[in-house]
C-alpha cells in the first residue's frame, strides 16, 4: 500500500491510497481511507467500506490486497468498544447509502407516459 495524499480537515485525515485497493467484500476499488487520529492507516487498522459497509483490515501487504475481510472470530476477539465502533461505523454507511440505493432502485423503474 503506498500513500500517495494526505489531507486533514475539521480533525479528519483523509488518505489517498495507491495499489490493490479493491474491497474484499463488494470488488468497489477504495482509494481512499479517512482516519480520526491524523495517523496514516497501518497493518492490523480497521475500517468499514462506504459501499457495502463489510468490515476491512489493512494486510500491511507490499503485493496484493491491502485489504482483507475481517472474520466474525476475529470480531468476536475485539474488545467491546471497538466492537461497538465498528457496528456504529456500520450504521452511518447504511444510513449514508440509503438514499443512494432508492435513486438505483428508481432508474430502473420502466418509464411512465
Ligand atoms: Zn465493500
């Protein structure tokens, strides 16, 4: 994974990324990862896609994916805050998606004379 732009904004850092950034879950190519701490994302991090809200972590990998899906055991071992982080993560990406996924549903309705 390589780093290509960093930006901070209203205490938000957002990172472009370069490589294999395809989401493991949904194949949406992610290029870019915001982070709460100004701290760039490292191997172990997690993270939420935008477009399928699964639950990533950063393989830390030169060569291939950067990201992997995070298994429910791998879940299970997470402390309960971050847990609780995640799922909440989770639910502003539902939320954010809602409105988008209508607009989908809507271009494909046949026309109406
Ligand atoms: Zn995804």
């Amino acid at each position: 994974m390589k780093i290509t732009k960093t930006e901070t904004n209203n205490g938000i850092t957002s990172h472009q990324l370069e490589g294999d950034t395809k989401c493991p879950c949904c194949s949406v190519q992610l290029n870019g990862v915001s982070t709460d701490n100004g701290q760039s994302p490292r191997k172990g991090d997690l993270s939420v896609c935008l477009y399928c809200a699964g639950f990533l972590k950063f393989t830390g990998e030169a060569e291939g994916s950067i990201y992997s899906l995070l298994s429910e055991d791998e879940f299970s071992s997470l402390s309960p805050t971050t847990q609780r982080r995640l799922l909440s993560a989770r639910e502003f990406v539902k939320e954010r998606n809602r409105p988008l996924s209508y607009n989908r549903i809507k271009v494909r309705l046949p026309d109406e004379d």
